[in-house]
C-alpha cells in the first residue's frame, strides 16, 4: 500500500552519504555539564538519502538490517521514526543511497526490470527520501515545516533548547562546495544564526561535529580532506541566546609526528572540552582555549 507521505518525499533531491570523521572524541569525564561526554558527529548518523522503496512494515521491535555500500542492492531497513516525512512505528524496506536523482533513477530502472524478485506486484519500487535525519529520539521543540530551512535538511538535532539543522554538502559550483548549519529557535520559527563552511571540490564532503561547551554555547567544528593537502579543520564557536560569534579559527593538518594539529578535547578531564593544538604523535598540547567565567580564555597548556 502507498502512503501519503510518498508524494510529498519524492521529490526531495538531495542524498547523502557521510564521510568517517577525522575530528577529535569528547573525553570528558564526571562532574560534566549535560551531554558533554557525547560524541555528535553527523558521520554517526543516518541522514536524508535518496533511496528505492520496495516494501513496508510495522515495526514490531525486531533487528533492523542496516545498509552494505559494499552490497548497493541488498535490501536494508529505514525506521520510520527517524525520519521527518515518514510514518512513525513503520520500517521501510529499501534499496540502494544515492547522492543524486539520475543515479538514483538508473539504478531504480534496474531494479524495477531485472530484479522483480525484490518486490510485489502491489508495492511496486519508486525513488523517494524520508527527509531528514531526527538524531534525537525524542524532543520538546517544534519542526516547523514551514521554516524553509527544515525540508532541505540534512539532520536535525535538538539540543540546549535550540534547533540545529544541518545542510548536506551542495553540489560542486564554481569550484566549490559549501555546508550550512542553522541555528532555529525551539518553537521552529526564528533562524537565530547560521554557519557556513566551504571546500574545494576535489575534497568531497565536509564533516561536521557539535561539541556543547555550556547551555547554548557550541563549537562547531567543520573538517575536509582535499586529497594530499592535509585535514582542514575550521571551529566557529557561537553563543546561540546572544546570536554571537566568539571565535573561528582554521588550520590544516597535515600528516607527519611532529606536525601540529588543531583539534577538540576534553584535556583536563573536566567535562568541558577546550580547542587544542597539539604535536600529532605525542599529543602534547602547544596551545589551549578554555571555557572559563562565560568566555574562551586561551591558557597555559600543561
């Protein structure tokens, strides 16, 4: 059976599939402020794909199979809670994650005439997404669909009393791509800020990772590989309440022991994690930025 939600999915065109993040784990260690331990890396979570629908289930609680880019045609399941257009308490069976709509429809064509052993004459394959990745498993803020921000999504997170909507990276124009993250207030409505991060093409997709540093104060850290230029690493860190940045910094690291690398860690096992450059073999840290009194303060590195 066809749900309504298809004919609002289908024409959703951006898929994404996340690049393994080269950003630093949170360490952080009790007494810590909420979730400081978390690591929240979009690597780590399912996002806003195009795939081919083949079938539908309740979900009845049992093991979900999970998608094998090493198998692109083996079915694999999508809960439905997970994702902003679909049904709660359904799995969608599915085929295939793709990046765009013409490999997505190759692919679907495939499937459609010369893999009829997939699915039933009643639930015949089609292209849709389920929209955006919810990475919470449950919240109190309102997703206002009619923020335009929300539908193009990515991923949405709620955290601190604030929505944050990731953007995948955008196709590549005039030599670059570029990655948006949105700061939405809790009721869906007001776009409180945004953060913008670009990237040569030839380095493919960016990784963004969230590391809260107090109620409503976040480093965003954003990280590309262009292939034999190092790890760009870019970290914005925003107070949302005051709509303010507090600081960016940038830096590429590049291989080798005694290169100096920019980072995120918990150094002193205090839950709150600080910004680092460190020596990359040793991990000795050259260079420390702390939270301290309400504000960054850069400190002597033990």
């Amino acid at each position: 059976m066809r749900n309504a939600h298809k004919h609002s999915t289908s024409r959703s065109m951006f898929g994404l599939a996340l690049l393994t993040s080269t950003a630093s784990l949170l360490l952080g260690a009790a007494p810590a402020p909420a979730h400081a331990e978390e690591r929240l890396c979009d690597s780590e979570w399912g996002a806003k794909s195009l795939t081919i629908e083949i079938g539908e289930r309740k979900n009845d609680g049992q093991p979900l199979q999970s998608y094998d880019p090493s198998k692109p045609f083996a079915p694999y399941d999508l809960p439905g809670d997970r994702y902003l257009f679909a049904e709660k308490a359904v799995v969608y069976r599915t085929v295939g994650n793709f990046t765009d709509r013409q490999e997505g429809e190759e692919a679907l064509k495939t499937v459609y005439t010369e893999m009829t052993h997939l699915y039933t004459g009643a639930y015949k394959p089609y292209l849709t997404s389920l929209g955006p990745y919810l990475v919470n498993d449950a919240s109190t803020c309102k997703v206002n669909r009619d923020n335009p921000v929300i539908d193009p999504a990515s991923w949405i997170m709620e955290k601190d009393k604030v929505l944050l909507v990731g953007q995948a990276t955008t196709a590549c124009e005039r030599g670059q791509t570029t990655k948006k993250l949105t700061v939405v207030s809790c009721d869906g409505k007001k776009n409180l800020l945004t953060d913008s991060v670009s990237a040569p093409c030839e380095a493919g997709r960016i990784t963004t990772c969230i590391h809260p540093l107090a109620p409503g104060v976040f480093i965003f850290e954003h990280s590309y590989s262009p292939p034999g230029a190092g790890t760009s690493v870019n970290l914005r860190v925003y107070d949302t309440g005051k709509k303010k940045k507090l600081k960016a910094l940038s830096w590429v690291n590049e291989g080798g022991p005694e290169a100096e690398v920019l980072g995120v860690e918990d150094v002193d096992k205090d839950g709150v994690p600080e910004i680092v450059r460190s020596i990359a073999e040793s991990g000795k840290p050259t260079s420390l930025f702390k939270w301290k009194s309400g504000k960054l303060t850069e400190v002597k590195a033990p």
